[in-house]
C-alpha cells in the first residue's frame, strides 16, 4: 500500500517542479507578503507581553502557516484535474486500497506544501531566529502533521468537486478566515470574548501553535506544557479525521438506484 | 470469463430530473478468449454497462462475474484479472511515456526485473520505442492510444475492457491499432470485451452484442447478424421516403424499412434482389433517386436493429408479389 501512496505522491511532487512559474509563484508571493506586511506593521507593532519581538519576527510562522494551508489545499485541486483528464479513472480500476490513493494524493500535496516552507525557513537564521535540533525535528514534525491535515481537508473537498474555479471559491471562503483567526496575522490576546472562542475551536489555530512554539521553547518544555499538549491532540484528530472521512469518499461508488417496484 | 446476470441499473432521480432506466434486466457472457464487441446508438447504455464492469458504479440490481470473481464483492480480485482502455486518455500528460507506464507498474505492485520484463513486453506491441521520454501530450492521436494500451497490457490482464478506444483516431491509426489488438488477443488468448459504434471493427468480433435504450437487442457471431438480413438487400434513396414507403407497402405488399431518406427491403435471397429492384423502378421510377442491391453489412445490421418498429428480424417477411 505505502508504496502505491508513494508513487502517486511522487508524481505530485514531479509535476509540480516541472511547473517553475508555479514553483516561483507559491514561494515569491508569500515572501513578499511578509516583507510588505513586515515592512507596514513592524513600527506599530507592540503587542503587551510581546517587547523585543518584530513583526517580521511575529508574522513569521504566520506565512509558514500561510504556505503550508494554501500549497496543501490547492495542490489537491489536482483531484479535480485528474478527474476531469482522466487519469484518475486508471488509478480507481487499479487493484489497489482507496486507502493507498487517499494517502498518495494527500502526502503528495503535503509535500509540495512541505517544500515550499523549507524554501522560507532558509530566511530564519536572518531574522536572528534559531532553535536546538529537537526543536528542528518538533517544528518539521509540525509542519508535518498540519499540511497533511490540510492536505486531507482539500481533498475531502475536491473529491466532490467537478470544477476547479468552485473548488477555489469554497476553499477562499472557509480559508482566509481560518488564516486570520488564528492568531497569524495578529495576536489575539486582548481581543474581544467572542474572538478568544473562535480561536480557540479553530484547528488552523492549533496548527500555528506546532509551528510558533518551537522557536521560543525547547522539545522537553513543550512536551511538559499543556497549550502545546491540546494543540498537538487538536491538529492529530483533525488530521486523522480529514483522512478518515476522505477515505469513506472514495470508498463510496456511483451506486444505481433501488428499483422498487 | 465475463458474466452478466440481469442487470439493471437506475440513475436516481433529482428534484430537476426523473429516474432513469440506463440498463433493463441485461444478461450477456463473454467466453474466455473471446473478442466481443458491445455497440449500440449513443444513449443506449454501453458506457454504463462499461463502468459497472470496471467496478467503478454498483448497479441497481444483477450480478457480474470477471473470472469467477464477484465483482461487487470481491472486487480487487476482479480488477487484477483485467486491464482497462477508457475512451478518454487516462495517463498523466504532464509525464513522459515511460514515466506513465512506470506508475502504472507501480500501482500494480510491478517492480525490478519483473517490471523491465513487463515493459518490454508491453511496449513490443506498440510503435513507441522512440518516444519513451516524450511527454505524452506532444504524441499523436495514435500513439497516444497505443500508450493506454501498452499500459493495460503491462499486467497481463486474462481480461481486457476497451471503451470505444478508436475513437477520434484516423483510418490508418485505427487499423493499426485493431491490427494490434487483434494480433495481442489472439497470442495471449485474452478474452475482449470493446465497446464500439464503428461496425467495421466488429467484422473480425468472435461475437457482436447489440444494445439499445438499455436492452440488449442482439448478440450473435457477425456471420450470424448478417444472415438475419438475408443474403441481399434492396436499398431505394427517394425523393419522398414516406410516401415512397406507404406505395410500396399498399401497392406490393413489401415490409419495407425506412433509415432517413433510405429505404431498405431486407430478407432478400441470393437471385430475388435483381427481380425486385426492376420490378420497383419500372413502378416508381419518377421518384426514385438512386436504386441498388447490396449484400447486408453490419452496419445494416446495426441499422435494421436499433431503427424502426418492428422488433423481431425474423418476423419480417417478404410479401411481395
């Protein structure tokens, strides 16, 4: 089974690096949009409890976040594609578990999302941002955990999806909210009640936690705090829900219905 | 090898659309080393039938066997006795030929030597040594149809389901891919199951079905559907084929069958076609555009078949005096 996932995660990843607009395109965008909102906000940018930290610095983890949600999501779009030029249809008479093809088309979307924030992350040690090597593995375990849980979410989305332009459409919908409530474009403390609860049940924000945290603490202070603790379990049953109920899609088959007379 | 047990298949109805009956109480068996073509109008179900095959729709009611599997429920065993050709390209264009076959091995667990063995094998069949590295969306028509071929053929299948695979190809590719197919079937033994609306291709068919509105029609050996035509036939373009037909029906008493502007008199044995058509332009020469014998093709059969009221062939009878 894992390696059927292999291969078709591996064929995400080799066509999207024999795409170089959209190589550039998923990682300059981004960038840029760090730099500008770095450049905008990092004057105003004093949050209490927070002195010493840039919004350069803050927003940081934001556009890792940013990349892996978009890259993920939208790298399952490729379902509808495949839908619609066929080759899905080869993959699904293939004696092979739906499970394999869940797993290919999700770590093969997760990869390219995975890629694209290593790409960034080479822009850390210029911020004066370091961290220990089991706060390396904590971060890319992280990243890890979040794309495929985003990854799981696109597809389950686009699995039911005939076309690419509404696919867009929801996902915008239900993402950029998701982004910005989650505390990666501003913090949220301090804010209203009502934003506090939202926050809280949203999974996106949890994600953040996974990615934010291991800059400032080491892999034996996380393990022993319980914020990073919830966070962690949020994003783990997210994940395995998403790929769960992605799994039970493809299982489902166009089916006649019952003749009952 | 292939066996179908009165299916029926409904497509549930929406708030806009009511239930439709693509597939009505159909049995059919393709023996093993079989080459079978299914045809029939568009709408007539063929492509229905063809994705229940392949395990990718589950039909309202009936069973189907591939190779002694249940496919409904043992369906991976019988998805590893077949290899699939849709009619629509089902290969990664953004990935060359060889990349394409290889994921196709790797999907069905073809690995190392067995895998070179395999893709030697597969491509031995095809014109495609030159192009493995090409992307398949710079190859031809032909070739690329070749691909989908060789990457069914990759497993080995004891089964192979073609849907209308000649579609969109021109005359010297689709004879070179029949040509190979024919010539693959033959070696291996494999039974073929291909779906079709070109009759000329089901000339050299062990065996024809023939679907409409969900019903099989027919399903015989090509000699056997053209003899049901008799030996010749008449066919009269007309200037008026309704009145044309009404005249010849009153005045003769002839069964006669209307295609368009076509008129046809079936059931002609070897000798009565000349006699018949002289005795119809002597009659009704004014208006008669064109007048000839011919001997039934499959295409007529087809025709005969799928157009017009009377349902039973044999139950045409020539009347005329």
């Amino acid at each position: 089974m894992m390696r059927v996932a292999a291969a078709l995660a591996r064929r995400e990843f080799t066509r999207f690096i024999r795409q170089p607009q959209r190589v550039v395109g998923s990682v300059a965008q981004p960038v840029l949009f760090w730099i500008f909102m770095g450049a905008g906000f990092t004057g105003s940018f004093r949050p209490p409890g927070m002195e010493g930290v840039t919004y350069l610095e803050y927003f940081y983890p934001g556009v890792m976040l940013m990349m892996l949600l978009f890259a993920s999501i939208f790298s399952s779009i490729t379902i509808i594609e495949d839908r619609d030029q066929g080759f899905l249809q080869s993959v699904l008479v293939a004696p092979v578990s739906r499970l394999a093809i869940v797993l290919g088309k999700v770590f093969g979307a997760a990869s390219i999302g995975l890629s694209q924030v290593l790409l960034f992350a080479m822009a850390a040690p210029f911020l004066g941002l370091s961290m220990p090597f089991g706060g390396v593995l904590l971060l890319l375990g992280g990243m890890a955990l979040a794309s495929v849980g985003f990854a799981a979410l696109g597809f389950l989305v686009a699995w039911g999806l005939r076309s690419t332009a509404g696919f867009h459409a929801i996902m915008m919908v239900f993402l950029m909210p998701l982004w910005m409530l989650s505390g990666a474009l501003f913090p949220v403390t301090g804010g209203p009640g009502w934003l506090g609860v939202v926050v809280a049940a949203n999974p996106v924000s949890h994600a953040l936690t996974l990615l934010r945290a291991p800059f400032y603490a080491g892999p034996a202070e996380l393990f022993a705090t319980p914020s990073y603790l919830i966070s962690l379990a949020v994003t783990l049953t997210w994940a395995g829900g998403c790929l769960a109920a992605s799994m039970w899609r493809v299982e489902r088959r166009e089916r006649g219905a019952p003749i009952t007379a | 090898m292939i066996g179908i047990r009165d299916l029926t298949h409904v497509y549930p109805g929406t708030r806009r659309q009511p239930a439709r009956v693509a597939i009505r109480d159909l049995s059919l068996d393709v023996a093993e080393g079989e080459f079978a073509i299914l045809s029939g109008p568009n709408g007539s179900g063929k492509s229905t039938l063809f994705r229940i095959l392949c395990g990718m729709a589950l039909p309202s009611r009936g069973a189907v066997t591939i190779a002694g599997h249940d496919l409904f429920r043992h369906p991976r065993a019988a998805r590893e006795a077949m290899g699939v050709v849709f009619q629509s390209p089902a290969v990664d264009k953004h990935l060359s030929v060889l990349e394409n076959l290889i994921l196709h091995c790797d999907l069905h667990g073809l690995t190392g030597a067995e895998r070179r063995t395999r893709l030697d094998e597969a491509l031995g069949w095809t014109d495609l040594g030159a192009r493995l590295g090409d992307r398949v969306d710079t190859l031809s028509g032909g070739l690329a149809r070749q691909v989908e071929l060789a990457k069914a053929l990759l497993t080995r299948p004891r089964i192979l389901l073609l849907d209308e695979p000649t579609t969109g190809l021109d005359p010297n590719s689709r004879r070179s891919f029949l040509g190979a197919l024919t010539r693959i079937q033959a070696e291996r033994g494999m039974t073929v199951l291909m779906t079709s609306h070109v009759f000329a291709e089901a000339e050299d068919a062990g065996r024809v079905a023939i679907m409409k509105d969900g019903v099989l029609l027919a399903h015989d050996t090509p000699s056997a559907l053209r003899a049901l035509l008799g030996t010749e036939m008449v066919v009269v373009q007309a200037v008026d084929a309704e009145a044309l037909e009404r005249r010849l029906v009153r005045d003769l008493d002839l069964a006669v069958r209307r295609h368009g502007d076509e008129l046809r008199l079936e059931e002609t044995e070897n000798g009565e076609g000349l006699p018949l058509l002289e005795r119809i332009l002597t009659r009704y020469r004014p208006d008669i555009v064109s007048i000839s014998i011919k001997q039934p093709t499959l295409d007529d059969v087809f025709v005969h078949v799928t157009t017009g009221a009377t349902p039973k062939v044999k139950e045409l009878r020539r009347t005329g005096t």
